[in-house]
C-alpha cells in the first residue's frame, strides 16, 4: 500500500530549528508536486512549501527565508527544513505529493513552539 509517512516534528524553543522529512513507501506512483502543509490550532490548512518535479520551489509568506523544502529523489524523500521557528509555527504539518491523477497525504507530524 502506497503512503507518505512524515517525520521530525517536536517541541522545540521560539528560534530553534527542526527538520521534517516525508518518506514515501509501497508504489507511490509518478509525482509533479511534493509539498508541505500545516494546520494550525483552529485554523484551516494551509500550504507552506511545495517543490516541482524540476526542482522550482515555492514558499508561503510565513515561512520565507525561514524554511527550505528539499528532496532527495533516490531516498523518495522530501524534507522541510524550518529555523527561526516562531509560536505561530506551531502546527501539525503534512506532506502532500500530487501527479495528473494521483494525490498522497501523509498523517502528519506535530510542531510545537513553545517556551
């Protein structure tokens, strides 16, 4: 059975740094989009970071020039890499990976900032 399984999240201080990975396993079929999403206490989901199959990344407001999304391809794996982390970081955070008729989530993985 094809999934995403993330992980790497905790509890971290205001201005510390986690790295979360999303690692696909069984026949995760051919993907153009792999991102990261988040849903905040109350809030609705959102996405943070997403890269394309050639590489072009994109970023949402919040976390620019504070997280950086990358892939290694020969692992399948997709990483978020957050610094700076603020209170309003905290989130469960999930990965999305989508192709032209296939979509994959994860459970996600919990963050939380907090002193």
């Amino acid at each position: 059975q094809e999934q995403l399984k993330e992980s790497g999240g905790g509890l971290v201080q205001p201005g510390g740094s986690l790295r979360l990975s999303c690692t696909a396993s069984g026949s995760i079929s051919r993907v153009n989009i792999q991102a990261w999403y988040r849903q905040g206490p109350g809030k609705q989901r959102e996405l943070v970071a997403s890269i394309y199959d050639g590489g072009t990344t994109n970023y949402a407001d919040s976390g620019l020039g504070r997280f950086t999304i990358s892939r290694d391809s020969d692992k399948n794996t997709v990483y978020l890499q957050m610094t700076d982390l603020k209170p309003e970081d905290t989130a469960v955070y999930y990965c999305h990976w989508m192709g032209q008729a296939v979509a994959y989530w994860g459970l996600g993985t919990q963050v939380t900032v907090s002193s």
